[in-house]
C-alpha cells in the first residue's frame, strides 16, 4: 500500500454521508462560505443506514394533540431510567425546527387528505408522532440531503474513500503541541479504495459521523456498512467511549432465512394494529406488557424471545389480515411488495417474523453541542452516546438524533472555528514493513466468527458464562487480527475486521460490567 506524498488540508473533514454527516456538512458549508468541506465515505455516497430508514422521524407537530412533556416521558420510559434528561429535553423541542428545515431542504413527508402531514405510531410513543415518506422515509431524506449537497459549490465528496484512524498527538513526529492531559484531532488518514493508496488528510475540525456497528451480529437489519468504524477509530484515539452493552435488537424483521442484512418490517406497521402470534397462532404480548404490541422494543423483543425458546421455533408471525389492505399497501408499499414477491399476501398469511440486531445506544459521547472528549473531535449520530437513548433507543428516535447534534455542532462552532489554527507537521502515514502475502479467506472466516460470537454469547439474553466464553474467544481473535494487520497489505475488508472486533470485545467487556438489567442489557444471572 502506497502512501501518496501529499497532505490534503481541508478546513472541515465529515466521516460518512449519513443524515448526520450531510446535515452537517451543509450547515458548516452554508455558515463559511469561504471554507472548504470535505466528506469522505467508504461506499456509494447514498450508503448507509439512514438509507434504509423504514418508519420516520418522531416529533411534536400538533399541539393540540401532542405535547413535549408527552414526548419527553415516552423517551425517558423507553431509555429505562438511564437517558440524560436535559438532553431529552434538549432535542424534543428542538425537533420541530430541524423538520422544518429537512423539508426545506426538500424532504417530501406523506400528507393526509386535508393537506396536514400524516402521523405514524411506533412502539412506546403515546401518540401519533411519526412524520414519514411512505416506508421508506431514509431513503427520502437521504435523497434530499445528497441533492443539497451537490448543490452546494465548497463541499467536496469523495466516496470509496475509507477513513483508517484519525490523526492525534500520536502519530505527530513532534509532540510538543500537547497540553496536558488533552488529546486533539487534526484530521485522518484515509484509503482511496480506488486508487489504492492512504490519504493523509488535515483538519481543522474532524466530524465524526460513521454510524453504528451492527455487522458484529448474524442476524442484523444494518448493512454491510455498519462495521462500527468511528466507534473504533476513537477508541483507539483514547476518546470516552459509554453505554455498549446497550444493543437494540429490532422486534420484527422478516423471518427469510439466507436473506442479508435481514429486511425490516416497521414497527409502524404495529403502529397501524397489527399483532403479534406466536407459532401456534396465539396472541402472546399481553403476558409480557400491558401496551402489548406497542411496548417498547427491548420489552417485546425479549417477549419473541422467549416465546422462540419456549416453543422451539425459528420465528413468530406478525398478522395484518385485518387491516384494511389498500390503506396498508399506501403507507407500506415496500414491505407489501417484499411480502409478495415471498408469496405472501398479507390479507390471508402472516408474516414470518423474529428479532434482529437493530441499533447501538452507546458509543462515543458527546455533549449537547456534539463535542467528543478529544478538541476538535466532533460526533453525531448513530456512532455516538449522547445521554438521549439511555439504555433504549424511543423508535424514530434516532435520525432526529443525528439532525439534531449536527445542528448543534455547526451552530458552536460559528464562534470556535475561526479560532482553529490548521494544524501542521502531520506525518504521513507509515507503510513501512508490509508484505502482500494474506489469504482473504482468513478475514471473512474471521468476520464470521466475531458473528457467532456475538450471536451466541452477547445476544438478546446474556449470562457471566456466555460473556466469559465471547470474551475469550474475542481475546483470540484481536491476537490473529493484529498479526495480520500489521504485516499484510492494508484493504478495507481487513480495517474492517480490525473494528469489528474491537466493538464486539467492547460491547462484551461494558455488558461484564453491568450490574443491572435495563433497556436493551439482560443478563439471566441479574433476574
Ligand atoms: P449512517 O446513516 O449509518 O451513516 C454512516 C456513514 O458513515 C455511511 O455513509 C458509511 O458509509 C460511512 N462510514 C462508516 N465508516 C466509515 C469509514 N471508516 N470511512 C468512511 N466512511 C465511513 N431510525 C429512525 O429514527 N427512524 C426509522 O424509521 C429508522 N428505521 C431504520 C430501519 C433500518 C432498516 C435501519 C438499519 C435503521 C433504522 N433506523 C431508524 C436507525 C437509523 O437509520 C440510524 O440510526 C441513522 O440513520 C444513523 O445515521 P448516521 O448518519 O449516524 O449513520
Ligand atoms: C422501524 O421502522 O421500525 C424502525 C424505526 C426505528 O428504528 O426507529
């Protein structure tokens, strides 16, 4: 692997095209017109989980129906008594007026007849508070945001761009630029998967927005993107990390065994009266949860669960036979048209679901206004902990997350930036003492096994022994993955690895912590 013998200076660098990562670039873009704004991503620019966002983005938007209280209590229940709650406060009443702009910006929001915009309901919401574009509200928004962008002449895009670790005191040759006890960023290196070479990027400001880490799991609804990079890469740069034994497990994505990542069946979909059955045909939701269906999700995955070990089945089945089938195709014609080319007509079968990773509370933390614990380290969504998920995520939670701390990130630094000095004396990065003779086969057995692994050992229902065994077996990976990394030509597939790793033993070692059951953490050995 080459390194190319240029530093490329840039005075914003964004990490992902994700709503958090484009809302920001935006914003940052259109508040200096005279600075530039860099986003690199690791795959095709509209890649990510955003994308793949079924139900919508939750709001107070009527008043007379709606309230922030209202709004606030159903996060705060959801999170199980671990969500901060001024932060909580924080981003619901900032919710409108991010809406407001995303639809500014272009985002088309499904109306009702009288021309207001239609509310969706979700798990754990009190009301209707879902804005959406039919099922598929990511894919909108992300359309939206990318059209902006390109729209926008001092934003520079590069995709197949994979960014490897970020540049901190480290790596710098001189190190009297470090206070003490303070860590900074000043920008990453990044491997031009095209041309195949490292990139030395220098930042003034680095935004960390790499979303979540869900390919460490076998069944999971993220895509393959989801390898949790930035979590990773932090990590490394010795930034605080919390909460990773909080792992959202989606309720209901569709039982299809070979199909992956598992497709979604939104939990809007419960939100519009459909219900659950286990595989005798029995409705089983009201001996976990007085809200039943619309529990929230950490409540009734566990209920699928332990209705699958129960019974000794793969999967439940999710009934809308009684919903009227022309409003259903309306709202969700993604997951009607899924269902049928699978032969199933949702007006006479169920559907075939079971739980499948989802989400990640935890990761690095940020404050209100999206700093890190490292200067000039910005984070926003999926990839960060920002004290407004606790121990679960509230469904539609989450988008509004990224919008929300990008926004703030962007506004602080109106008056922090033109106080960045550019950094200088950064090194390139180090290819020295590589030899190109790996086999890939032994990553993608690897990346299959940190899969079973966590499967197994740090699923839904964990135990001391289980998180001993996925402990140790991780322990034995990290040794075989850093022998590989640091003799073999550097690839995407293998910096992957490296951080899949990671974040599993993370999540392991913060659920070996936990001395509690709450939200997305149960333990049988804490009942
Ligand atoms: P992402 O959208 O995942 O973007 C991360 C970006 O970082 C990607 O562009 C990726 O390629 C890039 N990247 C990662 N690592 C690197 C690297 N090393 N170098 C360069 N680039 C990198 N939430 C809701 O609120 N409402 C919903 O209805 C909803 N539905 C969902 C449905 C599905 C199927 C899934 C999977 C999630 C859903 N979520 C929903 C969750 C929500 O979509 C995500 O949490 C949110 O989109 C995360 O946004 P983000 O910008 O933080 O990350
Ligand atoms: C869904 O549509 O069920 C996903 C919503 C979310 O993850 O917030």
């Amino acid at each position: 692997m080459n390194a190319e013998k240029k530093i490329h200076k840039t005075d914003f660098l964004v990490i992902g095209s994700g709503i958090a990562g484009l809302s920001f670039a935006l914003k940052v873009a259109n508040n200096f017109k005279n600075a530039t704004v860099t986003i690199v991503t690791k795959n095709e620019k509209n890649e990510c989980n955003t994308k793949y966002a079924q139900g919508g983005i939750s709001t107070v938007w009527d008043k007379t129906v709606d309230s922030f209280e209202q709004h606030i209590e159903d996060t705060l229940i959801a999170g199980d008594g671990l969500c901060d709650e001024k932060v909580v406060k924080m981003v619901v009443e900032s919710a409108p007026d991010r809406l407001r702009e995303l639809i500014e910006w272009g985002t088309q929001f499904d109306k009702t007849k009288d021309g207001s915009y239609s509310l969706g309901r979700e798990g754990g919401h009190s009301q209707d508070r879902v804005l959406h574009h039919k099922d598929i509200t990511g894919a909108e928004i992300e359309r939206a945001l990318l059209q902006q962008v390109e729209n926008t002449e001092n934003i520079t895009f590069l995709n197949y761009h994979y960014a490897i670790d970020l540049i901190t005191e480290h790596q710098l040759k001189q190190k009297q630029t470090k206070r003490k006890g303070k860590i900074t960023c000043y920008g990453a290196y990044v491997l031009d998967e095209k041309k195949n070479c490292v990139k030395t990027f220098s930042a003034k400001v680095t935004m960390l927005a790499t979303g979540g880490n869900g390919q460490v799991y076998s069944t999971t609804t993220n895509p393959v993107i989801a390898t949790g990079d930035g979590i990773a890469m932090a990590y490394r740069a010795k930034a605080e990390i919390s909460d990773m034994e909080f792992i959202q497990f989606h309720p209901t994505a569709l039982y299809n065994p070979g199909e992956y990542p598992a497709f979604l069946i939104s939990e809007a979909v419960r939100g519009e009266g459909a219900i659950l059955r286990n595989y005798n045909g029995d409705r089983f939701m009201h001996n976990y949860d007085d809200r039943e269906e619309l529990a929230s999700r950490d409540i009734v995955a566990r209920a699928i669960d332990r209705e699958l070990k129960k019974n000794g089945t793969p999967n439940v089945y999710l009934d809308c036979t009684h919903i009227d089938y022309n409003a259903f195709k309306k709202h969700f014609p993604n997951i009607t048209e899924k269902c049928l080319s699978l032969g199933i007509d949702i007006r006479k079968k169920y559907i075939p679901v079971c739980p499948a990773q989802h989400y990640i509370c935890g990761g690095v933390n940020v404050s209100k206004k999206g700093k890190t614990s490292i200067k000039n380290l910005y984070a926003s969504g999926e990839v960060t902990r920002s004290g407004l998920h606790g121990a679960n995520r509230l469904a539609s939670n989450s988008l509004l997350e990224g919008l929300v701390f990008s926004h703030n990130a962007a506004e602080s630094l109106i008056k922090r930036f033109p106080k960045i000095k550019s950094p200088t004396n950064i090194p390139q990065w180090n290819d020295s003492g590589v030899v190109k003779n790996m086999e890939k086969i032994l990553i993608t057995h690897d990346r299959n096994e940190v899969k079973t692994i966590m499967s197994n050992y740090v699923g839904i229902v964990r135990s001391n022994e289980r998180l001993l065994r996925a402990e140790r077996r991780l322990k034995g990976l990290y040794e075989d993955n850093k022998r590989l990394y640091d003799y073999s030509e550097l690839s995407t597939d293998l910096c992957e690895l490296r951080n899949l790793i990671t974040t599993a033993y993370l999540i392991t070692q913060f659920s070996k912590n936990r001395k509690e059951n709450k939200g997305g953490f149960y333990s049988a050995d804490l009942v």
